[in-house]
C-alpha cells in the first residue's frame, strides 16, 4: 500500500509543483517510488492546466530535478485521495481546512516546514514576486523539508 501524499500552495505553480516533484526525486533515490506516490495542487484557481513556473523550474534544474505538472485546484474530494496534506503557508492550510465541512480530516493537514531539520523556517515563502534568489532559496528549503517527512514516513512505515 503506497503513501499518498498531496503538496499544497496558492497557484499550483511554484512551491507545491516543486514539492511533488523534489519528493519524486527523493523517493526515487531511496527506492521507494512503489510505496510513496505524490500529487500537487493550489487553493486558488488562477493557474489551472498551466506547468510549473519556468524561474522555479530553472531553479530546481540547478538541483538536478525537473518540475513537471499541470496546476490544479484543490478538491474536496482530496482529503479522501490523500494520506498527508502539506501546506506551504498558514494561510495554504487554513484554507485547506475552511474546505472540510465534515471537519473530520484535520489529521491529514499539516505544514510543509513542520518536517524541516535545517531550516528554522514556519511556511514556505512564495517566490513568485522576487528575484532568482526567492526560487533558489524554495528550493534549498523544499529539499530540507521534503527529505525529514520522507525519513519519517519511512520510520512510520518500517515500524509495525
């Protein structure tokens, strides 16, 4: 049985694409890409069907991973797909959580920067207005993040 995982920002097109697509990699790496699959979506619907950002893709490339993907909007019908829900910004999860009218899921949503091991960070900064700093640094954070959830999902799943 595989870990569903669901990545969450605003647009769907910076911060969570690259999210999915970092713990893709990681998953990979580690061989565990048949027990952990991963998905992306936004709160906000401005970007539906558009691909990464190409500054968050030039960014990632820098790290050795490519962003693929097409931005959707969160759906309700996520909270029952989905396992763990991350949240890129307070404001990301507590939309996530207004979505849950039986008010049953709020297990499943957590944020991004709880799983963090390097970075003192709480949210994960949206980059969309900055420089190519901003996507640098979302990046460097992601891959700090997206590696401690992994090693706990992995404890969670070797534990019996």
């Amino acid at each position: 049985m595989s870990t569903r995982v669901l990545f969450v920002c605003l647009g769907n097109i910076c911060r969570s694409p690259s999210a999915e697509n970092i713990m893709n990699h990681l998953v990979q790496q580690r061989q565990w890409a048949d027990r952990v699959s991963c998905d992306s979506a936004g709160t906000a619907s401005y970007h539906v069907g558009n691909p990464p950002d190409r500054r968050m893709a030039a960014a990632a490339k820098e790290f050795g991973i490519t962003l693929k993907g097409q931005a959707r909007q969160f759906d309700p019908t996520d909270f029952d797909r989905f396992d763990w829900i991350l949240a890129m910004d307070n404001q990301n999860y507590r939309d996530i959580l207004a979505r849950d009218g039986t008010k049953s899921y709020s297990h499943k949503v957590k944020l991004m920067c709880d799983f963090c091991r390097t970075h003192t960070d709480t949210e994960v900064p949206d980059p969309y207005y900055g420089g190519p700093e901003g996507f640098t640094y979302v990046i460097e954070l992601l891959l700090d993040a997206c590696d401690g959830f992994l090693d706990q999902v992995i404890g969670h799943v070797a534990t019996p």
